[in-house]
C-alpha cells in the first residue's frame, strides 16, 4: 500500500466525526470547447458518487443540520449539494445519484427555472466556444481566439472582470460582447446548449417525489447579494422564496449565497434571509462540519470538474491534520484503522 493511501485512511478514521458538504454545480455528457470548473465530465461524477457510496456516510443535508443541533453527527457523513439549478442536474446527475441512492440538495436560481436563459458565465463561454472569430476586441482589449487555449484565457479574462460589476451592468457589457461574438442561430441543437439550459419545475417536481432531492433557495436571478443595495438583495430572497413556495411540495430552509465567498454576504443579508424563513444558510468558505459548527452560515467545499477521486479522497479525509502527529501517533492511528495487515517498509517512513 502507498504512503499516500495510508495517510488517507488515516485521516480518514482520524476524522470519522467531522461532516464534509460538498458542492457541485453542473453534470455534462459532451465535450467542451475548453475546461469550466463549474462543469464536470459525467463519468467522473459517476467515479465520484461510486466513491462516497463506498467511502462516506451520506446524508441528506437537513440531517446534517438535525445532527448538528443534537450534538452527534453520523460517523463518515457528507451531504452532496448542487447550486443554481441546470438542467443536467435532472438528466445527468439524478439517475446515477438513485442508482447508488445518495441523497442531494439543489439550489435553485428561481428565476431561470422553466426559462431557456443562460446564467451569465454561461452566455460567455458558450459564445466563446462557439464563435468563428479568431480575435476580438472587447473592453477595449484584444484577444486571440485561435486555439482553445486561447478562448480560456479570454474567458478567464473577462468572467473576472464583468463578476465585479453590478447585475446590470454585467447585462449590459454582455450584451456588447454578445453582439460581437456572434452566432448561428442553429445554437439550440447544440449539445452545449442543451446541456447548460435550466431546470423546469416538472423536473424539480419530479426530483422532489424521489424523496431523494431536496431544494433550497440561491436567489431569483443569481445575483451576489452584497453587489446590490440591501432593498434589491431583499426583493432577490422574497421572490426566490415565493417561487420555492409556490412549486415545492415543503416549505424550505435552505440557502446558498451566489458565489457564497466571505465578501458576497453580510449580517444584513443573514437577517434577511430569517425574516423569509432561510433558517440554515450555506457559504462556498471550505470548512469542515463539526457538533460545534453553527448552524446559521455553515461552509461547504467546492468540487471542480478536475477533481479526480483522490482528490476527492484527500477532501474527506481532511489532511492537513497529518503534520499534527508526531511518528508514533501515526503507527498508532494507522494500526486503529486496521492497516499493516501487509506491513512492509512503507511504513518506516511513516
Ligand atoms: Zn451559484
């Protein structure tokens, strides 16, 4: 056995009380012009669920909240969350997470269900993928677009910059860059395109029947709530709460903020969000979860579509406490985790 694998275990016994929420966004079966992080290949989310399906204890994420509050968490537990709502989530995510019945919560943008719009990064990339231009000039600034490579970086490039502006202000240099990058119309039997469309509230429906999926808030239109002013953030949360009203079968107290990082998010927002009943509210801050974790915001880990399965490992397995132990608390975690069944010299340089 590897070093690597044993100090996975390790940690993994190690840290069998602490909870891990995990975050993924989108599931694609096609190729993409260039890699999004947000965007995972299917075959690896399939590698991932079959990996907590042996490896975790996965609950449902009001049981992790529940199990919180009671003071006990479930040994190994990990919840399994999407956010803003794709269409994939339904036609690709949910029949491999029934086939090894693991539970999800999606997060939904309200006001992209049942729409054909585009979230924003979304509209660039795709366009960027999709043009026949070899170079523009947007922003007042040249790009090369000759190789994939390329078009990654401009849409690096230009995600950063339009993510700091307000709403719609993004709206309105999108349309620009829109009018530049223009497409054939035939763009919507593009696999792309139909991968990266919302949801419709028959699918959530349907999801939610499961018993399997269960739904939080993610504002209407995806705004990062601390680009508005505090009436604008107000109006994103109540009208994304009376949608989930209105086409779910139970009431919701969940929330993951857009983007969800220390800045997009204040106390103000917090209160808001428990006046229209988001009682449990969810950040992209990576942390663990623990019986001492508060329940009001609590952290998640993001999962990028290049995350392969050790890696994924090495999330649930919180490394970063292995410096922690001195030679001997290692043998002794490593013997407790039933390791050495094969000792052998790896473990002299434990
Ligand atoms: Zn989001």
């Amino acid at each position: 056995m590897k070093l690597e694998s044993i100090k996975v275990m390790i940690h993994r016994y190690l840290n069998r009380d602490m909870g891990v929420i995990l975050i993924y966004h989108s599931v694609v079966d096609c190729i993409l012009g260039f890699n999004m992080w947000t965007h995972m290949p299917l075959n690896r989310f399939a590698a991932h669920m079959r990996v907590l399906k042996q490896q975790a204890n996965v609950i449902p994420l009001t049981k992790m909240i529940s199990s919180i509050q009671k003071g006990k968490l479930p040994k190994y537990s990990v919840a399994v969350t999407f956010d803003d709502g794709f269409v994939n989530n339904f036609t690709r995510a949910f029949p491999v997470l029934q086939h090894y019945n693991i539970p999800a919560t999606i997060f939904l943008s309200t006001a992209f269900i049942g729409t054909t719009k585009f979230f924003w990064p979304e509209r660039l990339a795709f366009r960027l993928m999709r043009t026949n231009l070899k170079k523009i000039n947007v922003l007042d600034q040249g790009f090369s677009l000759n190789s994939d490579e390329d078009r990654c970086n401009a849409y690096t490039h230009l995600r950063d910059y339009l993510k700091k502006l307000h709403p719609k202000e993004i709206d309105t240099e999108l349309k620009k860059i829109e009018n530049i990058l223009n497409i054939k119309e035939t763009f919507i039997n593009d696999p792309i395109y139909q991968e990266w469309l919302p949801l419709n509230w028959d699918q959530v429906k349907d999801m939610e029947d499961s018993g399997l999926i269960e739904f939080g808030g993610h504002t209407a239109d995806h705004h990062i709530l601390s680009r508005l002013n505090l009436s604008e953030a107000e109006e994103q949360i109540k009208a994304c709460k009376n949608a989930l009203d209105l086409n779910l079968k139970y009431p919701t107290k969940l929330w993951a903020y857009p983007n969800g990082e220390k800045n997009d998010f204040s106390d103000d927002h917090k209160e808001l969000l428990q006046k229209y009943g988001f009682l449990y509210n969810f950040s992209t801050i990576p942390s663990y979860i623990s019986i001492n974790s508060e329940t009001n915001t609590i952290g998640r880990i993001g999962i990028g579509s290049q995350t392969d399965t050790d890696e994924l490992m090495n999330i649930l397995s919180k490394r970063d406490r292995w410096e922690e132990l001195d030679k001997t608390q290692r043998i002794k975690m490593a013997l407790k985790c039933g390791l050495f069944k094969n000792f052998d010299t790896t473990t002299k340089s434990l």
